[in-house]
C-alpha cells in the first residue's frame, strides 16, 4: 500500500447513496470478491501495510498470507459502528488470528489499533520502519521464491486446508497428502537439497 492507507475498504459514501454491499461482499466468484480472488491464488501472498488499513481494507489485509507492517500502519474493523456485519469472513478470521477476547475489542469498539499493538497480538508477522517496508517484502518474497515453487505451493495448500479442520483431522489430512507426495521424491533429490539447505543456514549465521 502507497501513500496515507493500504485501502480504506468499502466506500461509505456510495452505500450511503444506496448502493447495494449484500450480492458482492458475500460473492463466491473470486472475480466479484476481492478477499476470495487473494486467498484462491496457489502462490504466497505477502501484504506490505503502509498507513490504515479499515473495514474492508483490514479483511483484504487479512486474506495474504504473511503482513509485514509500517510503522505507520494502523488497523479498524468499523462494521459494526456503521451498521452492518463483515461478508469476507473478518468476523471468523480475526479471533483464530488473536482470540476471541481481543477480536471483540477491535471489532465492537471500532477503535483504532496500532502497528506495534498488532504484531504483539499476532495480526501481523513484524513491524518495520516506514522506509524499510516495501524492500523488507521483496527480501522475504525472495528467500520464498528460493524453494521449489511446487512445494511451496502444496505447502501453503496443506497449511489452509488443515485450519479449517479440527486439529484431530488436520493431523490424519497431513499425513493422507504427505505420504504419496514424499515418496514420489527421490533420495538423490533430497540429498541435494540438503545440501544446498546446510549451506544457506551457515551463510545465515554469519550474517
């Protein structure tokens, strides 16, 4: 996001003329709903958060996959101070993020939370400074985009598919899509890759 906010969301004004938020915001086609479009993408989604991030803005924030922060970022959940209840899932999504109790107090009060109150409640992975935002993004797309695009998108695909399980069945679904899956891969490959796995962790370390 570019500027004083990621997205201010829903435009009250035309739902105050009488626009209609009911058939687009609870939309199943990804083509009419933005959170969908964003959660459907097989690849890893990272969301760099400049300025504020509100209603709509905070649930199109909540649908990447990772959220590194400005230190200028802020966040609102406004829906229930204008009247009208989440349709991209935010109602859901907030309290498996940071628990019933805290996803109450952001979502009844209306209240503005900032950059820092987020990381400490699990909203967001960390928060950098405003300059350092965007270059702190593209470094972690790259160390993701390092691995094997395949695996990486299983991954992300066995990670989502599971949280919406109970632990119990996420547990018996891992090992149901694991097992083949690893075995279809060669000793040879694996030994590669470890290598390669030792290498980068020791160039780490001394950085």
């Amino acid at each position: 996001g570019a500027g004083r906010a990621f997205t201010a969301g829903l435009d009250l004004k035309e739902l105050g003329a009488g626009e209609s938020i009911g058939e687009d915001s609870n939309s199943a086609d990804p083509a009419r709903n933005p959170v969908l479009a964003i959660e459907s993408c097989t690849k890893p989604v990272i969301g760099a958060i400049n300025g504020a991030a509100v209603t709509g803005g905070f649930e199109v924030a909540l649908a990447c996959d990772i959220l590194i922060a400005s230190e200028a970022a802020r966040f609102a959940d406004t829906h229930a101070r204008v009247g009208i209840l989440p349709g991209w899932r935010l109602s859901q999504k907030l309290t498996r993020i940071c628990g019933p109790s805290r996803a109450k107090e952001i979502s009844l009060s209306g209240n503005f939370i900032d950059a820092h109150t987020a990381e400490r409640w699990g909203i967001v992975n960390r928060v950098v400074p405003t300059d350092q935002l965007v270059e702190t993004a593209l470094q972690l797309a790259r160390d993701i985009a390092s691995s094997p695009a395949q695996a990486t998108q299983d991954y992300k695909k066995l990670i989502n598919d599971g949280f919406a399980m109970s632990y119990g069945d996420a547990i018996a679904h891992e090992s149901k899509v694991t097992r083949p899956r690893n075995a279809a891969v060669s000793p040879a490959d694996i030994e590669a890759a470890r290598a390669a796995v030792i290498a980068r962790g020791r160039a780490q370390t001394k950085n």
